[in-house]
C-alpha cells in the first residue's frame, strides 16, 4: 500500500515503514504528526484518488530527527566585470518514518464526487429557462420610443433588433445594440 500525500507543501509518495526527509516541521523528535491532506491511495490493483483529497485518510508518522542537508555552493559571476560572490546554503530538514497509512475515508470521497457530478446536470435544464425569460422580457418591453433598453439583456436586445431589421447584430456591443435601436 502506498499514498501520495502533501507535507510541508511538497507532495511525496510514501509507503509503511519508509523514511523520508521533509522540509523543517515544527514537531519535536519522537513525536508522532499525522497529515490529512491525502491526494491518492493505491492497495494493489485498487486506486483512490480524491478531489483534491480524500477525506478521512490519514498518513500517521514519526519524527526521527531534525537536520541540515547537503551544503549547496550559489557562485554567481559577471564576466569582465570583477563581480564574483560565492554563497553556501544548507537546508533545515526533518526526517520521518511513516509509520501507517488509514484509508477509512475512501468511500466517502467517491461518493462526494457522484455528487458533484448530480449537481452540474440540473444546470442544462436551467438553459432553456433563461431563454423563455427573454422572450418574456421582449414582450414585455414598452414598445414606445422613450422605453429604458439599457435595463435588458444583450440577448432581448438582439431579439428586438431582429424583429426591427437591423442588420450585422451578432457582433454588436450592447451599447451599439441601444444605440441602434434608439434610432
């Protein structure tokens, strides 16, 4: 069993018993941290991946020790021109032993994005509504020469240029839409 999971705002896969080096964590040694923000899950041929996480997961580990990494040489030079400056870096690091990997929110994460997929298909039906609404717009405009057209939509006021003869309306502006039909 393994997992993708977010540590210190690096993604790493981990595995039981695998010791990994994560930027600084603000835990004690021998302390045990847990992290929650779990992005995949595979046990065997059985793949979980979450939307962005999965909830419930957990990836329960052990700090080992905190330490420095490899110094890092930053040399920095601009040719002919005497500018030469030399810089060491070494990274504070933390090493931890992930110690149990918990996956007891997998079927609730499945299920949220069933959801989710539920909820955007009432959206179609909502189209055909906001068309019926312009056309009750367009017939309830004031047809006098004085009626405020800036209140409605470009697609009532495309409706009312069509039925008026304007021509080379699919690429007005609404301003230019007022302004032709005020004419």
């Amino acid at each position: 069993m393994y997992a993708i999971v977010e540590i210190a705002g690096q993604q790493f896969k981990v595995a039981k018993d695998q010791k990994v080096f994560v930027h600084r964590l603000a835990t004690e040694e021998g302390k045990n941290v847990s992290f929650d923000n779990v992005l995949l899950i595979g046990d065997g041929d059985k793949v979980t991946v979450g939307a962005p996480a999965i909830n419930g997961a957990q990836v329960g580990a052990k700090v080992v020790k905190h330490l420095k990494g490899d110094k890092v040489i930053v040399f920095k030079k601009k040719r002919r021109k005497g500018y030469r400056v030399k810089n060491g870096h070494r990274q504070s690091l933390t090493e931890i032993v992930i110690e149990s990997i918990v996956a007891s929110g997998a079927v609730p994460g499945a299920k949220a994005k069933k959801e989710g997929a539920k909820k955007a298909a009432p959206s179609k039906k909502v189209a055909p509504a906001k068309a019926e609404e312009t056309k009750n717009e367009i017939k309830d405009a004031p047809q006098a020469p004085s009626q405020d057209v800036s209140k409605l939509t470009v697609a009532a006021l495309k409706e009312m240029a069509k039925s008026k003869g304007i021509e080379g309306i699919s690429s007005m502006k609404k301003a230019d839409l007022i302004e032709a039909l005020s004419k």
